[in-house]
C-alpha cells in the first residue's frame, strides 16, 4: 500500500495540549475505523503552524475521505516515491579507493 | 481547541473534489439571454461597478446550472481575478440566522461567524463581543470593497430575516462596489409575510438590480435534448412540462419508459442500490443542509458505499458534507421514508451531530423535531433563539421560542413563565404589541403558581411598557403600580431580584409621569427608585432615574438641564447601555423640537436614528422617526416630513409614536391646498384622549383649530372643548409651547377669551399684538410658516401681502388662498399674484434623501465626494444634485452653499 504524507495548516497547532491531541487522536481513530477500507495512520509531527502526518491507504481519495470525516484539513497530500535512512547508505556501491566502512 | 475546517478554504484544494456543486453544465439551451444578462454583471463588477441579478423559476427550471455557466464563462483580467462566493439557505423548520453567509470562509472570518455559532457566550474569535447586525454589514462589506467579487446567494425562499438585512446592505451600495450579487428563489414560495419580501422589492426598484425568470423549455429545446434517442420529444415535453430537469433525468436513461413525474424519474436511478445503502441515501434525505461528513463514522458508512451510491449520480460532496444534487433528488427520496420511521431516522442524525462540535442549534432544532424529542426541542430552539437574537432576527427568535413553548412538557411554570416573557419580547421587537401583551399577561398566574414576586413584578413592569407603546396610557400606569406593589409587598424577604424589579417598576412609573407633565409624581418616583438602585449597586437604574429627573427640568424650562440631560446621555453610552442611551435621545430630540430649538435637535437626529437602527431598538426608532417628521414640518420641509410620517404609520408600529405623524399628513396637504387623509386627525384626537398627555392633546386641538380657519366651518371640538380645556392643559408643567401655539389659533378665529395662563414667548408676542416681532422670532427660529403667519397676523396690508408670498413660496397654496380671501374681504385690492409653477423654487419639496444631497452640496463637496458619502454612483449623485438644484430653484451648487443659513441646511 502506498505511503501518503499529509499537510494539514493549522495555525497554533503547536500549541496543543496533550489532552486535545488525545481528543485529536481518537476522532482520526475513528474515521479510520469508519472507512471500511485498508488504512493506517502511521504517525503525526507537530510544528508551529503545521501538522505533517504520515498514512498508509490505497489512494489519495480514502486519505481526503479520512481527512473530511475527522474534520481536519488537508492541504497537501503527496505520495511517498521512496524512502530511505541511515541503513540505506549500507546498499552504496564500494568505491575502489573508498576505504572500509566503519563499524 | 477544535480543528474546525474553514470549509471555503479547504474544499478548493481537495484533489478529487469538484469546487463547484452543481451538475456538470452541458449545453444550456434557451437561456442565452440569460447567460448574457450574468455575463455581464460579472464584467461589471470586474470594472468596479455592482449590481444584482436574481433568478427565478420553478424547481428543476436551471436555476443554479444557469449560474454555475455565469461562472464558467468568466473572463478574468490576469492581473485581478474576480473571487467566487457561494452561499446557500436550508429547508429547516426554522431558518438558521445568517445561514449563507456562515458558509463562506472569506466572509465568515471577517465578520467573526463561526462555520457554525460557537457558544452562547460570544461568536467565534470574538469572545463577549456581542456583534450586531449593522457592525456585521460593515465587516460583510469591507471584505467585499477591496476585489472584484461574485456572490452568489441561492434559495432565497429559504432565507432568514437578518441575511435579508445583510443583502439588503448590500444592495443599497451596490453601484460603488466591484460586486455582482446573484441570487436566486423560487417565486410561488414567497408569500406576503416573507422575510425576502423587501428585498424582492428592492430588486423591482433599484435600477442597478434585475430580475431574470426562467421559463420550461419549447418542444424544439426538448427535441434538442432527445436527438440521438427513440422518444418523442411531444410527448416527452407533455409530461415533463419543459421542466429541464425533469427532462434532463428521462434522457438519463432513454430506454426504460417514461416516468410519470419527477419523483418516479428520480426513483428510477436508485431501483439497483441494495435496502441497506438506500436507508443511506434516506438519511441524506433527511439531512436538510447536508450530512456532516464528521456524523459518517458515528452513522456507519463506509468508503466503499460511498462509492457505490455515487453511481447514481443523486449525490455530491458540497458544503462538508453530502447532499444531493437536487431538491428534488432529496425530496424524491424523503418521500419513501416510511412515516414511523421518519423520527427514528431523525433521532440517529441528532444523536450524531450532538458529538460534534460547533453546534448549530438551528440545524439540531430542526432533527429534535422531526424526531419528536421534546425536551430537545427546548433546549436546542432557546439556544437557536439566542443565536438568532444576537443576529438580529427577532422574527425567527420569536419563531424558535413558539416552538420551544409548543414542546415544553408539563414545564416547571417559572420556567415556562421566562420562556414566555421572551417570546413576548420578540414580538414587541417585531412591533407585534397586542400579541406581545397576550403573552406577558399569560405568564401572570403562571409566576403566582411558582411563588414568585420577582418574576410577577418584571412582567407587570413589561406589561406596562408594552401598554404604553400601545399608547394606552391607563393600562400602563396600573401595570406600573401594581409591579411596584408585587415587589414591594411585605412577606417577601427583600431579595437582590425582588428590590430590582421594585426599582425598575418606580422608574417606568416616574417616565409615565413625566410624559404627563405631573412633575412632582415624576420626581418622588425617581427619588425611590435611585434609592433602591444605589443600595443594589445598580448603575443603570441610578442613572435612569436621574436622566429622567433631568428631562423633568428641561420639560418645566430650565434650560440649564439640557447639559446635564446630555450628560447623562454620554455616561449611558459610556457604560454600552444602548437602550438607556436611546430612551435619552428621544427625550432629548422631543423637548429641542417641542421648545423650538430646531439645530439642537437636528444635531440629535443625525447621531441618535441610526443609533436606533444599528442597536435595534424599535420603540425609539418609530419615535424619534416621528420627532424628525415634526421637526421637518415646522422647518417648513414639508415632503420630508411627509415621507418621515408615512414610514411610522405603515406597517403595525408602535402608536405611541404616530401622533405627529397623523397631525403632519393631515396638515401639510391642507396647507398646500390638495386633497389628504381624511381619518387622520380624528385618529390623532383619540390617540391624544388614550394618552391623556397636555402637550399632545393641546396639538391635537391647535390642528383642528387650524382646519377649522381653513375651511371656516365650526367645529364644537373647537368651538367648545378646546375653548374649556384650554386653561387646564396650559396649566399643566412643559406645556407652554402647545398651549400658546393653540391660544394663538383661537385668537385668529375669535375664541380667545381670557388668558390666566403663561404662554412661551413668540406666542406672547403674537397675542399682545407685537406681529412684526413675533415673525422675526420665527424667522430667527426657522419655522417659515409660523414666520408668514405671523406677518399675516398684523393690520398692515403690506405686512400681510409679505406674508403671503412666504405662503407661496413654502407652497402654502391652501393658506396663501385663504389669507388672499381674508384681504379680499378686508378690502384690499391690491393682492400679491400667484406665483407660476415654473418659477417657483420649492425648498419644502426636498425629499430626507434630497436634503442630505443638499446639505453636502452647501459644505462644497463634489459628486464624487457625495457618492463616496452615500455609498451611491458619481452619476447617481448628480441627478440627485440636479434635482435639489430644480427643487431650491437655484442655478449653481454655488449659490447653494452661498445660501446654505438661509435654507436651513447647516
């Protein structure tokens, strides 16, 4: 299933409390649950202004029907191409005169 | 905090969402008038000039999809793109306040409005801030000054009173504003009553605004639409009647045959959707906005439901949540909910917008009803009535509060009692008096049975205004005494509620008192109720008794209280006491006019009026209208005042206030020599005898006195009452001015015996015969008629010739003719010639919207100034100019200013 990052602009976001979070957290539980289709709600970074969140659902459709039905905005919704970390500089190719990587 | 979406901002950047709700444009046929007509209100706005279309036609006939091409078709400029505003009103029992324009993000923000009302306790951002209607068409306007915008209102017929004010703002100012305002209703569902009805009006009136109806389609429009299939376009158009909807769902599918009606077409496209996903479809039926997208969890449905419902084609997204594409869609639908299952369909919908926040208790009013839960009802409807209060739409309030009594269950009767006495104010605020007073006085037994003094004393006090406003002096003063009685009544202890309603009842009696001239009453009410208040630590009633105490001085000639009576004006407004402020300025504006202190008054007018509008308070709208209708009547204005009359006599009103109304549309046609209202001053003289006031019976008599010297036919309320009360009412305090005005009408006919009384001094100087001196008074006073008067008054066959040109000029043709006749009969043959029409200026022909014209001509502005002062056109303003010029017959805006004193515009 394709990964989803999701921006919702919501000014003083970064000022939540952890009680309205919780509050947050199970209204997106349940339209999740509503949807009847296969979704996860990976996780979600909270800034200033701004929330970025990151789901797992078949298309970007079922991600703005989550959205709608929760009540949040969602003013961008990019597909994740592909993802890497730190892991993934274990998979460059050795250069010649590169010297052994460090343990 | 909750993350309520702004729904206007959100919904444009949704990916898979159409911006727009209406269904996919296709050709539009016959309406290319139409299209042309929007078109071209939109280019306009785009150049900076408004104006207003508003379509009509039956349901199904295009009205929205003829909108929805206006937009399609927009040529921007690149540089300044126009903004796109949609706004639509709901089918609920009753209307939600301000429903369209809660929809529209830009706006809603703007003017503070919450998608929906947060709270009771202030709007949205705006904590405590109680918004009123006219800071809200300020804010609504600034939005809309800055860039080109179309706004579109639909369904109009489901409008509420205060969004009409709002369109209606708007509407006036529609020239000088880059705004095309669309809108749109279905005509057979507009009764008189209607809250669109004025606004209907306006656009019939005003030429910046246009109606367009839609008509059915021709059989060629249908056969248009068939070509391509095997059905018949007569028949097709027989039984669609043209109706383009209706025809449009019949070619849907042109296989099956043909439906009956609409309902049945409809119908026909959901037959293969499974009984479970149709009690969806049914419960978005139910919905009469739409269903809240956030109720979808709670209600159970699903991703893959929605998508299999959207290959009917009924639905679409819109507003957050689902709606169907039609009304008739949803009203095809609703009809299959089967009748007992209608409530609990109801009842699921409110369990699950009662767990989202914001509320709109307009929309959960709405479901409790439908799904009879009483004690919702009442609950929901209160708050919904609040919320329409602080809207300014007292028609609904009262609306709500009828319908939060009908459902009120075996209440607690101090309950229902409040209730009540709500609903009674609101139908005084709509100027339904004898209904108000049924209600108040329903509530009496009810606060007896709930033994409680408080609550019994507040509705007598209630009462008693309310019978006063009625203009029935007798009631009120009863109802006055008895509130004061109930409060004050020992076996009660001296509760806080109990002594304020005792304070309250004293000042209402102590302001009866002083409309009475009964100064000494007046003063030992207000000296208990100020006690009462200062102990309580009420400011507001402290400074109501002293505010009256100090018009009780103005009343008895001391001019020395007039500053202090306007002091008290500004430590009211200081506090925000607005009806304290008003009831100030009435009292003010009522004794400059009465003592002749015109500028003064003016001065007070031109503040305290739109006072009266902007903070709601009709009672003194209606009177200080009439003031002003007194006030342009005796500065010799007479089509002003007669237009300042008209405007409290129509409708219900309060009859308190139309007495000088009745007295200036029965005298000025009579001065002018046409034919007037013949009820009038008989309605006025029993008023008067209702009222039982000096001042105003002395009116009364001085206007029949003044008919009976025109006509010179006797009458015995002249010759008889008005002679034998005379000396009484003189005696009365403040009334010097009327009496004196009546004793000098008597004298002209002979009738004046003995003078024991006092009278104010131009009418002293009239009766010790000083004429020239009495018309100069006059003169200093303004008041050109009495001023001609005056001069005909005296011996001198020149003095009164002088006289009678004034008569002329004023357009006094009746008076000039009967003082010509009088000189006649003197003797004198020399008369001063009628003046021909065309060279007659006519100051006394300046309509209130003329004399504002003219009085910024007398300050030098230029039209562009005027019309950016009016909110009109630059062209608007100079016909306005040209006209005023016609009428003051006067060449140049020049000479206007030069002649600015003269004509009184300062």
């Amino acid at each position: 299933m394709p990964r989803f990052v999701i921006e919702r602009d919501i000014p003083g976001a970064g000022n939540l409390t952890q009680e309205e979070l919780a509050t947050i957290a199970q209204t997106s539980r349940d339209a999740v649950a509503s949807l009847g289709v296969p979704y996860t709600w990976v996780n979600s970074y909270v800034t200033d202004d701004r929330i970025y969140c990151v789901h797992e659902a078949d298309d970007a459709e079922s991600i703005l029907e989550h959205a709608r039905r929760g009540g949040f905005p969602a003013n961008r919704v990019s597909v994740v191409a592909n993802e890497f970390g730190p892991h993934t500089a274990e998979l460059a190719p050795v250069a010649a005169s590169a010297p052994a990587p460090a343990r | 905090m909750t993350l309520a979406r702004r729904r206007g901002a959100t919904t444009e950047r949704l990916v898979a969402l159409p911006a727009w709700p209406y269904p996919e444009p296709v050709d539009l046929l016959e309406r290319d008038r139409e299209r042309a007509v929007l078109a071209a209100a939109i280019a306009r706005a785009h150049a900076g000039q408004g104006s207003g279309v508003a379509v009509t036609g039956e349901s199904g006939a295009g009205k929205s999809t003829v909108l929805a091409t206006a937009r399609a078709a927009m040529r921007e400029p690149a540089n300044a793109p126009a903004r796109f505003l949609i706004g639509s009103c709901d089918p609920l029992w009753t209307p939600r306040p301000l429903g369209p324009f809660r929809d529209i993000g830009e706006i809603a923000a703007a003017a503070g409005l919450g998608p929906l009302l947060h709270g009771l306790h202030g709007l949205d951002g705006l904590d405590g801030e109680d918004l009123a209607l006219a800071h809200l068409c300020e804010r609504i306007y600034e939005v809309l000054r800055d860039q080109a915008t179309v706004l579109v209102v639909e369904d109009l017929h489901w409008v509420d009173a205060a969004s009409v004010e709002v369109l209606r703002f708007l509407a006036r100012r529609i020239e000088a504003m880059p705004l095309a305002l669309l809108v749109s209703y279905r005509d057979d569902e507009i009764g008189p009553g209607h809250p669109a009805r004025p606004l209907l009006g306006d656009f019939a009136r005003l030429v910046s605004l246009s109606t367009l109806s839609l008509r059915p389609l021709s059989v060629d429009g249908v056969r248009t639409l068939v070509e391509g299939t095997s059905l018949d376009p007569e028949r097709v158009h027989a039984v669609t009647g043209g109706n383009p909807f209706f025809v449009a769902e019949v070619v849907k599918d042109p296989s099956r045959p043909l439906p009956a009606s609409v309902r049945d077409a409809v119908l026909a496209r959901a037959a293969d959707v499974t009984p479970e996903d149709f009690e969806v479809l049914q419960m978005v039926a139910a919905a009469p906005d739409r269903l809240d997208d956030r109720v979808l969890p709670a209600l159970g449905v699903d991703l893959p439901t929605l998508r299999r419902l959207d290959a009917t084609g009924l639905l679409t997204r819109a507003r957050g949540g689902l709606t169907f594409r039609h009304e008739l869609a949803r009203r095809a639908v609703e009809t299959t909910i089967p009748p007992g299952g209608a409530p609990r369909l109801h009842a699921r919908l409110l369990a699950a917008l009662e767990r989202i926040e914001p509320r709109d208790p307009a929309v959960l009013t709405h479901h409790a009803i439908a799904a009879h839960d009483g004690a919702r009802v009442v609950k929901y409807a209160t708050q919904a009535a609040r919320q329409a209060i602080y809207a300014g739409s007292h028609s609904e309030a009262a609306a709500f509060f009828e319908t939060a009594l009908d459902h009120q269950d075996a209440a607690a009767p101090a309950e229902r009692a409040a209730l009540l006495l709500r609903l009674a104010n609101e139908r005084y605020m709509t100027s339904r008096l004898s209904e108000a007073i049924t209600q108040v006085s329903a509530t009496f037994p009810l606060w007896r049975q709930a033994g409680d003094p408080s609550g019994l004393a507040a509705a007598y006090n209630a009462c008693a205004l309310y019978e006063y406003y009625a203009g029935r002096r007798r009631q009120a003063e009863a109802y006055a005494d008895r509130a004061a009685s109930v409060a004050a009544a020992p076996g009660h202890e001296l509760r806080d509620a109990t002594a304020r309603a005792y304070a309250t009842a004293r000042a209402t009696r102590g302001y009866l008192a002083y409309m009475r001239g009964e100064l000494a009453l007046a003063g030992q009410c207000c000296a208990e109720s100020g006690r009462a208040a200062d102990q309580l630590g009420q400011g507001e009633l402290a400074l109501r008794s002293q505010l009256i105490q100090a018009a009780c001085a103005v009343a008895d000639g001391d001019g020395d209280s007039r500053a202090l009576l306007v002091e008290h004006v500004e430590t009211a407004r200081a506090h925000g006491w607005d009806e304290l402020v008003s009831t100030g300025h009435s009292s003010l504006a009522n004794l400059d006019v009465e003592q002749r202190r015109h500028p003064e008054a003016e001065h007070v007018l031109a503040e305290s009026l739109p006072f009266t509008i902007e903070r709601d308070i009709p009672i003194c709208r209606h009177w200080q209208t009439a003031v002003r209708s007194r006030l342009h009547f005796a500065r010799g204005r007479w089509s002003a005042a007669v237009e300042d009359a008209e405007q409290v006599l129509e409708g219900p009103g309060m009859p308190l206030a139309t007495l000088w109304p009745y007295l200036v549309t029965a005298l000025v046609p009579l001065r002018r020599g046409t034919d007037g209202p013949e009820t009038h001053l008989d309605a006025a003289r029993r008023l008067a005898e209702q009222l039982d006031e000096p001042p105003r019976r002395l009116a009364v008599f001085s206007a029949l006195a003044e008919r009976m010297w025109m006509t010179e036919q006797p009458d015995p309320l002249v010759t008889e009452a008005a002679v034998a009360e005379l000396p009484e009412l003189a005696a009365a305090a403040g009334s010097v001015w009327a009496a004196g005005d009546l004793a000098v009408w008597l004298a002209r006919l002979g009738l004046l015996a003995e003078r024991p009384f006092l009278v104010a001094p131009p009418f002293q100087l009239t009766l010790d015969g000083q004429h020239e001196e009495a018309a100069a008074w006059w003169r200093r006073a303004g008041e050109p008629f009495a001023e001609a008067m005056a001069w005909c008054d005296a011996a001198d066959p020149a003095a009164r010739a002088r006289g009678i040109e004034l008569l002329d000029q004023l357009g006094a043709t009746g008076t000039a003719d009967r003082q010509r006749a009088a000189l006649r009969r003197d003797g004198v043959s020399q008369l001063p010639q009628r003046p021909r029409a065309s060279t007659r200026g006519n100051p006394a022909g300046l309509t209130n919207r003329q004399l504002d014209v003219a009085r910024l001509v007398a300050r030098g502005l230029t039209n562009a100034e005027i019309a950016t002062r009016l909110y009109i056109s630059p062209k608007t303003a100079d016909h306005h100019v040209s006209a005023v010029l016609g009428k003051l017959g006067l060449p140049t805006r020049r000479a206007v200013v030069v002649q600015a004193d003269e004509l009184g515009l300062v």
